[in-house]
C-alpha cells in the first residue's frame, strides 16, 4: 500500500512529522486498510503537488477497476473529477441541485460547445466580416477563432475561411466541460459560495 501511493520511504515516521500532502496520502491508505466495497472521500487531492495527484488518480481508478469498489469523493477539483468519475451530484447550499452522468448533465446544463479553429493569413476585413456573419471571437495574436457551435457550424466556418484566401491550420469542436456545466446547473451566484460536487466511480451500483 505504502509503495502504490508513494510513501514507502516515510514508513515508521510519526504522521506528525510528514508534509499535509504525504498525510493525504497515508490517510487515503488506511481507509483502504480493510478493502472496503465502499470508498467514500473528502478532498483527497488538497496540499498535493500535480504528480502526486496524478499518482492517486490513477490508484483509485485502479482500485475501482480491479477490486469493484465503489468510490464517493467530494471535492472541489472538478478536473480530476472530470477524469475520473462516471456520475456526478451537484450541491448547493447543502442541497441537491442535479446529478446524472457527465452526457446526461451536458445535455441538460452544457451550452452548445465552441468551434475552434486556428488559422494562418487572417486579414482584418475577413476577420471583421467573420464576426459579422457567425459572431465569432478572434485572437488576433495567434489567429485563434472561435464561434459558438451549432449544426453544420464548422463546415459553414470552414467554407467562409477557405473561400476567402484563409489558411486553416487546425479545427475542432469543442465541448463544454464539468465546470462550464456545473455553474450552468448551480447558477453564477451559488457557484462563488458553499458549493462542491461529488462524483462516483461505480462497477457497483451501492449509492
């Protein structure tokens, strides 16, 4: 267990005497001591550098994978959620306020995503009759384009660049994220004060 979550060179040290993050790591371990088929944590992520949480992301759905544990996390770290849950529940003030897979909340809460496209030659008439005709919003240090999407909207934003002399490097549509669906689902006002979001990842459907 030490050596999965990264602290075996700490063993027979006083918890006391380790860092908030090597805590964290010992304390996830213990809860796992009695190989639970329910998991059930609060923040595990806090005081962790990036490796380390990339360490015990990719533990716990190790876990969940090979022994078919269920596991419950609050956080606020709505990436590592993002990448590692398969149901979410949204809180608000201490009550529920949506909850469903990542598709099931998009399709409720999502926006209609961007379309992205990164372009060489870009002039400022073009750039002005593109916003003109799609809204769209241009960067113009990098040639970055951006519109919110729609059907047909890329082959449409593609059509216009391409017909009017523009090079496109690259292009894709992009899809909101848990963030961008979260402050959709809570509200911009809830989003700022006593929120979180839980997620579970499940081979067993427990809670």
């Amino acid at each position: 267990m030490s050596e999965s979550f990264g602290f075996e060179d700490y063993v027979g040290r006083k918890p006391w005497m380790l860092s908030h993050g090597y805590r964290q790591r010992v304390a996830i371990a213990e809860a796992l001591v009695g190989d639970p088929d329910l998991l059930i944590l609060d923040e595990p992520t806090t005081g962790l550098d990036p490796s380390s949480m990339i360490r015990i992301r990719d533990e716990l759905l190790k876990m969940n994978k090979d022994r078919g544990m269920t596991i419950l996390v609050s956080s606020h770290n709505l990436h590592l959620l993002e990448r590692t849950a398969d149901y979410y529940i949204f809180l608000a003030r201490g009550t529920v306020v949506a909850s469903g897979t990542l598709g099931e909340l998009s399709e409720k809460f999502g926006r209609e995503g961007s379309v992205v496209v990164e372009t060489e030659g870009l002039s400022p008439e073009v750039e002005a009759r593109l916003n003109g005709e799609f809204g769209a919003v241009v960067r113009s240090k990098d040639g970055i384009v951006t519109v919110t999407s729609g059907p047909g909207m890329l082959t449409k934003v593609l059509g216009f660049l391409v017909s009017n002399g523009v090079i496109v490097k690259n292009a894709e549509t992009q899809k909101d994220a848990l963030e961008g669906i979260y402050v959709n689902a809570v509200g911009e006002s809830n989003a700022e004060n006593d929120t979180a979001v839980t997620g579970a990842s499940e081979t067993k459907r427990q809670v």
